[in-house]
C-alpha cells in the first residue's frame, strides 16, 4: 500500500464539493407541512421561514380532497325489520378515478334486513332512477 508523501507530512486533500442549487417545489412543503393551502405556503416563503419555488398555481393533491369529505352522524333508528326487503339503504357514490369501462357513480343499495348489498355502475348521475326502477323490478 502507498500513499503520497512529502517529506515526513502526508497531506490531506479535502473533496471538493460543486455548489449545487437545489429547487424544492412547494409541493413537498404541502406534504411535509401536513397539506397547508397556498396561501399558509406563500405566507411561509414570504416570511423566509421555508425555501421553495414560487407558488404559481393553488393544485390541490389527491389527499386534499379525500381529507374534506364529511361523515355525518348515524342517529340510533327505532325502525326494526322482520323481513327482507323492508327497508332498503341506497347511497350514490363518485369515484376520483374513472374506471376502465368508463364508469366514474356507483350507486348501492342495502338491504337492512340481510344487510347484502348490491352494486350498480353508472357513467352518469341521470341513470340512477333508471337503475333504482329495475332494481324495483329485481326484487
């Protein structure tokens, strides 16, 4: 093994490290922030206590959205059913992503009686009565 030498010294050369400008993008501060709005983000920036690009645009990401959705309370029901189909449970629901076939509402409906659910994919809102009336017709 060998090593450079001068005399009895052996230098120690320190690697240079090139300046590099690393550019964050407010969208990481969104997350790392637990999702602020743009206006919280350019409040930050202005004020220096965060660096990143200029905020251009307000996007929302796709937790955003799926953290505002609202679960209203069920109130205890004194309504009791004794057979199939007594009272039957219908939600209309929109999917964030379109699905293959191009469906993008779902329309359930279930029976509180069994509590079997049915499923109904529909490419339009304006469909669910048509599907409420065959479901009808189904049982």
């Amino acid at each position: 093994m060998r090593c450079e030498s001068r005399g009895e010294l052996y230098p120690i050369t320190k690697p240079t490290n090139p300046y590099t400008f690393v550019v964050v993008a407010p969208s990481l501060w969104h997350d790392r922030l637990g999702h602020p709005g743009a206006p919280v983000l350019t409040s930050l920036r202005k004020n220096k206590l965060i660096k990143c690009n200029q905020i251009k645009d307000s996007r929302i990401c796709h937790s955003c959205p799926l953290g505002k959705h609202v679960k209203f309370p069920f109130y205890a029901s004194n309504s009791c059913t004794i057979m199939p189909f007594d009272i039957i449970h219908s939600d209309l629901w929109t999917s964030p992503i379109l699905s293959s076939s191009g469906h993008i509402y779902y329309v359930l409906f279930v029976d509180d009686y069994s509590k079997f659910l049915w499923t109904f994919p529909l490419s339009q809102k304006s469909q669910t009565y048509s599907t409420f009336l065959n479901f009808k017709s189904l049982i």
